[in-house]
C-alpha cells in the first residue's frame, strides 16, 4: 500500500497566511495540516508516501522530512491544471499497480483506514452535506458508486467526495487520466480526478463508497479554526504557567511565554509566542507572534506577527505588524 498526498495549491482563500507558508503548513490543533494526515497515514503503516509539490515545496519536503519516518518521495507540479493533473504527474513516475490511497492536502480525516486497506473493490469518501455544489458529487446504488460529477450546478445527490479516494488498480486511473489530457476533456478549466473516476466505470470499473462523518476542511479560514476546534477537543496539550489561566481544551507550545493572560478555550499557541496581559480564545497564533494588550477571538496570527490593542477579530499574515490601540 502506497498514498499520494497532492499539496501543489497557493491556497488563494487563506492568504495573506498562504503568502509566505503554503497552506498545509499552517498550524492546526497544534501541528501543521499536513502532519496530521502523514500521522494518521503512518498508524496504518503507510510509509510509502508521495507528495505533489509545487508553490514553496521545499518548505513542505523540509518539515516532512525533519519531523516523521517515512519513504517520501516529492514530485513537482510544473503547472496547477487540477487534480486529475496532479495525479497523473504522480503516477506516471512510477508504473507499480499497487493499491494507492489518495489523500487531499487541505482536508483532516477522523477515520479507522483500516478496513479500507482490505476492500476489495476501489472506493471513495463522501458525506452527506447541504450544499455539494462545490464539491465532486456521487449518485450510487446499493454500496457503489454509479455516477460521478465535478461541482454540479443542480446536484442530484447529496453526497460529496470529500477527498479520501482508495484505488484498487492506479493503471486504471492512469489510463483514465491520461485519456482525460489526450482529450483536452477539462471542468471548470482543470483535469479533474472525479471525471477520471467516471471514465473507470463507464470502462466496468466497481467503485464502492463510504461515508465519513469526521471529515474537516482546512481550506478557508472559518473552516480552519472550525477544524482547529475539532482537533483540540481531541489533543488538548499545556502546561501550567503563573498567573495565566488555562480554559481547556487549548494547545500550548512549551516554548510559548506566557505572562498575566487567559488563554482559551479552543486556541492554538504555536512555538516561541509571546503574550502578555491578553485574552485569546477560539484563535491560532503562528510561532514567533507576539500578542501584547489585546482581546482576541475567531483570530488567525500568522509567524512573527506583531499585535497591541483592544478586542477585535483579524486575520494577520506573516510578519505583520498592528497597533490595535
């Protein structure tokens, strides 16, 4: 069992954060995006792990790399043409027909991979949503799959594809990407995975489904703390500090300095922050930020930002420096 993890987006909805850090390296519950789907991957024992790369890759290879045990190996994505594209970048690298376990960069799962390492047929993650206009949406039958369409205007279904796809044969896949850029055949102006998946099973291809309730997205700021939330009401991590009080569940670096504050509930503190006479809660502070004098929540700090004032709600990037006095 192989996983292919494709992380070549610039994360357009989350700057100015995704300016200078790409989007799977920001901070949620306590550790980068992408951490915790190599973590999940690696209590499988996945280890054989490919990452499409392309905006500031050598900084997502760097972590990856210093921080977890596996066999990685990078592809860059020359030009961001969708999914589909990524994809197929990925495989044409290598030729094996070993199952892959395919797995977005910008979605956190809250599931047992376990029996769907032993399927027998391919299958793909979805949930039931309210609106799956933007998401690839699935019309089944029984437990399989029987249509699939790439962000319908008028959904038949709703049932998203979430971003967790087992593929049974990826020579399969291949041919059916490679079929789709023969072909010029685009939605929306990229190569998409979901219409290669389509294409599998007009060729025959059994494709069953399953559903996942714990699944949260990363991509958009409300949706990031809303994952931030999730995530630390499972990992809650800190250590007593003088005069700070504590409202669980929160994450607190070690390294975090902390003087005359409440810090929480649901608030991310990454390494080397400083706050002072604050109140933080339902907020991440990337490492490096320095938060003096300021009531913050449903706030996203980026690394190194600088903030001073009273209560208000911001989304400062990188390097940042406010007076909110």
């Amino acid at each position: 069992m192989r996983a292919l993890i494709p992380v070549a987006g610039v994360g357009t909805r989350l700057r100015p954060h995704t300016y200078t850090l790409p989007k799977v390296l920001l901070n949620v519950g306590g550790k980068p995006i992408v951490g915790h789907i190599v973590e999940n991957l690696l209590s499988v024992g996945i280890k054989n792990i490919s990452v499409v790369v392309g905006y500031m890759g050598d900084m997502v290879e760097d972590y990856l790399r210093s921080n977890y045990q596996a066999d990685f190996e990078f592809v860059y994505q020359e030009e961001r043409l969708g999914l589909g594209h990524a994809t197929h970048v990925a495989l044409s690298r290598d030729g094996s027909d070993e199952p892959l376990l395919i797995v977005l960069g910008d979605t956190v799962f809250d599931v047992d991979l376990s029996p769907l390492l032993e399927s027998e047929y391919s299958s793909i993650g979805v949930k039931r949503v309210e609106d799956p206009r933007r998401f690839g949406v699935a019309e089944t039958a029984g437990n399989r799959v029987k249509r699939l369409i790439e962000k319908p205007d008028n959904p038949t279904s709703n049932l998203a594809v979430v971003g967790l796809y087992y593929i049974k044969t990826p020579k399969a896949l291949f041919a059916a990407l490679q079929e789709l850029i023969d072909k010029d055949i685009r939605t929306k102006g990229e190569y998409q995975l979901t219409d290669a998946l389509q294409l599998m099973l007009d060729h025959g291809e059994v494709i069953t489904y399953f559903e996942i309730d714990g699944w949260y997205d990363c991509g958009k700021p409300e949706t990031l703390l809303e994952t931030n939330r999730h995530l630390l009401k499972r990992t809650s991590c800190f250590k007593q500090r003088d005069n700070v009080v504590i409202l669980p569940p929160v994450f607190i670096a070690d390294s975090a300095v902390i003087k005359n504050s409440v810090i929480g509930p649901n608030a991310t503190i990454d390494s080397a922050v400083t706050v002072t006479d604050s109140l933080i809660r339902d907020s991440i502070i990337g490492s490096g930020a320095s938060i003096q004098n300021s009531l913050l929540e449903g706030s996203i700090v980026g690394q190194n930002a600088q903030l001073k004032g009273s209560f208000k709600r911001v989304n400062a990037g990188d390097s940042t420096e406010i007076d909110l006095s």
